[in-house]
C-alpha cells in the first residue's frame, strides 16, 4: 500500500551526493530501477532523472518490518528513503557517478507500487519504437531521453541568455492568425464567434516579427511552437519549436555575426565543443554544383563534377540527349570501390530511380586499365579516357553518373553520395562542421502550380544588383537569404526583409497576386510600410533539428517530450480524435464523409 510523505523532505538527487557527503544523512528519493536481495542484505539501485544511487537494506539497519517491506520493493515503486552515506562495502562501480558511495537505509516508504513495465526502462532501448511511443510516459523515464531533455532545457536557456545580453527583447506573437496561401499548408481553428470564418496556427511567426521592427523594437526574440501540416520524415514534426529572431538597421554579415557567436556560446556552454570562427561560407550555386544540395555535409568528399562540356559529342544517347534538352551529366568518384558487385550496383540504380532519375551509369576503372561499365561500348578509348580523367578517376575507383534535368541530377547524386559515405563509413559522427549557404535563387518554379514561387518567402529582399531582371529573367535573380547548414542539416534560415512598399508590391505581383489580393492577404503587413519602416533582417532555428545533432539522436523525435509519428498523430494520447456533434454544432461545422473515387 502507497505510503505519504507526511514529514519528509527530498535533501538530495541521487547523484548529489558524494564521497565528500560520507557520513551525512540524507533522504532520497526516485524510482526502483533493480533489487537484488542476497538474504542478510537487500541492495537497490535508486533512480532518478539525474542517475543512480546504490540503497543498501539490513535487517539490523531498518529493522524487520522495513526489511520485509525492501523484500516486496519491484522495478518502478516509487519510494523514499532515510539513510546515511558510507563508502562503498563492495567492489567500486567505476560506470556510475555514484559508483564509489552507497545509502545504508534506516527508513523506507512505498509512496507508490507500480505494475511490471510494457519494456524494460533502460539506455539504448530495443523496443518497438510503437511501443515506446504508446507509453511515452514511461520511456521518458529512459536515463538517455532524460539527458536529452535536460540538455534541450540548457540550450534553450543558454539561447535566452546570450540573447538578453546582445539587446535582444523576448516578445510573444499569437498563436490564432490568418491563413496565408504560401508556403506549407496550414492547420486551421474554426471560430465559434464568427461563423464560416477560421484561424491558422503559425507557420512561423514571420509577419508579426517584421511588425515588431516596424513598431521601433529593435532586436526581437522568441522561442515558440510553431505549425505545418505537411508530410513528416525524421527531422519533421507537425508541431515544432523554433528559436527566431529578428533585427533592424543591419544587414547580411550583422545578421550572421550575431548568430556565429550565439552557437560559439551554446555549444562551448552545452557541450563542451569549440566552434571556430568565422564559420565558411558557400553560395547556393557552389554548394549545388559541389554537393547536389542546398544543405551540403561536408565531413565527407566524394564531391560531385559536371563532365558535361567532356562527354558534348560522345556516342552514349543517354549523355547527349540529356545535353541537348538543356541538363547536365555530372558524377562521383566512389574511391575503391571498382569491386563492388553487379547487384550492389543495381541496387544503385533503383535508390537514384527513387530520386527522379531515369537510371544510373556506371564506369569502373580496373586495376589492370580496362572497364567494366554500362556504358563502354557506346564511347571510343580516348572519350573514356577523358571522362575518367575529368572524374580524377584511378585504377580501383567506380565513377557513377546521371544525366537529366539539373535539378534531378543534384537531387539523385546529393543523396547518393550521403547513402554511399554512411555506408562506407566515411562520416565522422563526433565532428560539427558548420556552414553559411548564401545566395540563394529568390524564386523557383513549379511545375505544379505552373507558376514562380518564392524559394523562401515572399518577404525576402532581392540582391539588389540583379533586380533589374524581375521581369525578363526573374529565375536569375538571387535573394538576400543565408541558411545556417551543420553536417547536412538545415538548422536554421533567414533572409534580409523587403523593407520598400514598391519592391514589396512587385514581388507579390509576380508571384501571382494581383494587388487587391495582396492587400488582402498582407494588407496589415503592406500597410504597416506606409508609416516609415527600417530595413531588418532576421533568422530562426528549429530548436528540435539543433538539439537532435548536439546528441547524436537518429530522429527528433528523441529530443521531443511528447512527439507525433509519420501520420501526425499521438499514439499516446490518440489526438487527433473525434468530438461530440455538439461542438461541431456550436462550430456550424459538418463532417462529410471523403468520396471513395476509382482508381
């Protein structure tokens, strides 16, 4: 029976005590994470978020009703204990903090018994991650969830403090906002008091925080919870946090300045890790050309080359006809790896199928000089030899390539030199290595929707060198926009915002607004513009993306108290979920069951 704490008081954790503390007495308190009853002895190993500690129960200590009530103790009661701290009478645990001390117990109280666990609470846990996941509340009790959680609450904290000190003002924005038509869909609240009409949780809080600048605040910050209802992998959540901030009277280096010196700070602070600055830079075209991606790991080489100017006029179709519809051929050299065999390759071929491509070839270099390759037989000797000279290819490398459509040809061998590294183990998890992407295009187009697109936002200020060609080659003119890039991870992007109303009009104009529906999606923004606004610029992290590479975590889902799965649900507490048919009455809102079309 569950026992109360009526006149206890917890005196430490239990790993706030040490050897130094031998002698003292103490009550702890924590959870039952093993009991090993020896006859004259009982040992438990007591835990709580900050480790364990070593509880030893004799009979001459206790006395024989606490004796017999350490007897019935399993894993997870929840208990308290007076004792008092002696060296370890065993042998030393040089694995625990605690390994050297132990708590001679003369008190126990069972505050609370508990069923036997769906899995073990252990490090490094093997369970179904469905599992763990229904009974979060229990996996959370995990020693390496627990550290997770606690060094996000660090970082966090770190982050607010170096903020403040750098003139930063913490300020709130809603949370009920307006739907906007760009970027990823919105989640939608429906208003009880004004009928038909909806709400939208943030997407981020990027309008609110360019009214902030304009209302004469300066240096804003916020950590907050924002929303997007779209497809999750694992570095997405539907519901996420992000560490934002924006600045006015600056510019790009300010921006970038202020935001080297914060992760110098939380990562020295965190972690222990030294970052070295300034951190390189690389535009957008560089980092697509070298890597095949806006968010290039660079621990690793294996860079991509474009041999298109090399295989112009060669005899494989596949080449030229690629070159003539205005694409490229570009490869990687996978050093060494001219042994790999013909099924490996061809499980090659459908990975870069995935990705868009039409297929993969292939030329591997021999050791004796010759080729085994899909391609040979369609080029002469000296077209060979120039394509493997143009790869810096060498007897024992396997030269890998695609021809298409550029975009598809980075999107294919970006990740195909990411999925060849980790398998060749080619990628030092223990190193960081940052990078600012610069530069980006300030529009792409979409096939989808037949029309430009803002790369970012629509609030991103154009370079203004390459404004002049908005409208005869709005492809072509790069954005005032930086990325913040570490070991292949977008951690956080930004931009420097359009501050002038007629660049702002005319970028809406051509992403498809006429200027009655600008005005009335972003009037509150557009008239804001009319009373004086400095120029600003500002950033924001994924603080979830941030905290999961500081702990080497797979998924964010482990730096998440309470996540969400692919489907966007809770298995824990099953949201979403129906609700009762008064509250859609309240709300005027019907559900219609979704027509099943034909395939």
């Amino acid at each position: 029976m569950a026992e109360s704490m009526k006149g206890l008081k917890r005196t430490h954790r239990c790993t706030e005590v040490s050897s130094a503390n031998i002698g003292e007495q103490v009550t702890v308190m924590g959870w039952v994470q093993k009991r090993r009853n020896l006859g004259s002895l009982i040992f438990v190993d007591l835990r709580d978020r900050s480790g364990l500690l070593q509880i030893v129960f004799d009979e001459n200590n206790v006395g024989k009703d606490g004796f017999e009530k350490a007897g019935t103790l399993r894993n997870e009661y929840v208990i308290a204990v007076e004792g008092k701290i002696a060296k370890r009478s065993a042998a030393i645990n040089e694995n625990l903090k605690t390994g050297d001390i132990e708590v001679i117990a003369f008190s126990l109280r069972i505050l609370s018994e508990s069923d036997t666990p769906p899995f073990p609470i252990e490090e490094n846990s093997q369970t179904k991650d469905d599992l763990r996941l229904k009974y979060r509340y229990l996996d959370l009790r995990r020693p390496d969830l627990q550290r997770n959680l606690v060094l996000r609450s660090k970082v966090a904290f770190l982050m607010r403090n170096f903020m403040v000190k750098e003139g930063f003002l913490e300020i709130e924005t809603p949370m009920l906002t307006k739907s906007t038509p760009e970027g990823a869909r919105d989640y939608l609240v429906p208003s009880r008091v004004h009928p038909g009409s909806f709400y939208a949780l943030p997407q981020s809080p990027q309008l609110f925080k360019q009214l902030l600048m304009c209302s004469g605040y300066d240096r804003y910050f916020q950590i907050t919870k924002c929303f997007r209802d779209e497809d999750l992998r694992a570095d997405r959540q539907p519901e996420f946090t992000q560490a934002d901030m924006e600045l006015s009277f600056v510019d790009v280096d300010d921006v970038i300045d202020v935001n080297e010196r914060l992760l110098q700070y939380v990562f020295k602070e965190a972690i222990s890790v030294d970052v070295k600055l300034p951190l390189p830079r690389m535009t957008w075209q560089e980092a697509m050309d070298r890597y095949g991606s806006d968010k290039p790991d660079t621990r690793f080489g294996m860079e991509l080359r474009d041999v298109s100017e090399t295989v112009k006029g060669c005899g494989f179709s596949v080449f030229t006809s690629a070159l003539e519809q205005g694409g490229s051929v570009r490869g990687i050299n996978v050093k060494g790896q001219v042994v790999m065999p013909r099924k490996k390759i061809d499980k090659l071929v459908e990975f870069a199928k995935g990705y868009g491509a039409k297929g993969l070839a292939y030329l591997g270099v021999n050791e004796d000089g010759t080729y085994k390759s899909s391609f040979a037989k369609f080029m002469t000797e000296e077209e060979l030899k120039a394509l493997v000279q143009s790869m810096q290819g060498e007897p024992g490398d396997l030269l890998l390539f695609a021809a298409d459509r550029n975009k598809i040809v980075w999107e294919v061998l970006g990740a195909l030199r990411i999925h060849l590294a980790k398998e060749a183990g080619l990628i030092d998890e223990n190193q960081y290595n940052f990078l600012w992407v610069t530069d980006f295009p300030l529009l792409e187009w979409s096939d989808e929707e037949n029309r430009y697109m803002a790369m970012h936002h629509p609030f991103t200020m154009p370079v203004e060198e390459d404004w002049e060609r908005i409208d005869s080659d709005p492809g072509s003119v790069r954005a005032k926009a930086y990325d913040i890039v570490l070991n292949g991870t977008e951690l956080g992007g930004g931009s420097v915002r359009i501050h002038q109303n007629d660049i702002q009009e005319k970028m809406l104009e051509v992403l498809g607004f006429t200027k009655e529906r600008a005005w009335e999606q972003f009037g509150f923004l557009l008239g804001a513009f009319q009373y004086g606004v400095p120029p600003h610029a500002g950033l924001a992290y994924g603080l979830d993306r941030l905290v999961m590479h500081m702990v080497h975590a797979e998924s964010i889902r482990d730096v998440i108290a309470f996540p969400k799965v692919k489907d966007a649900s809770c298995l824990m507490s099953e949201a979403p979920n129906t609700v009762e048919e008064k509250q859609l009455e309240e709300l005027g809102i019907q559900i219609r069951p979704k027509e099943e079309t034909d395939a």
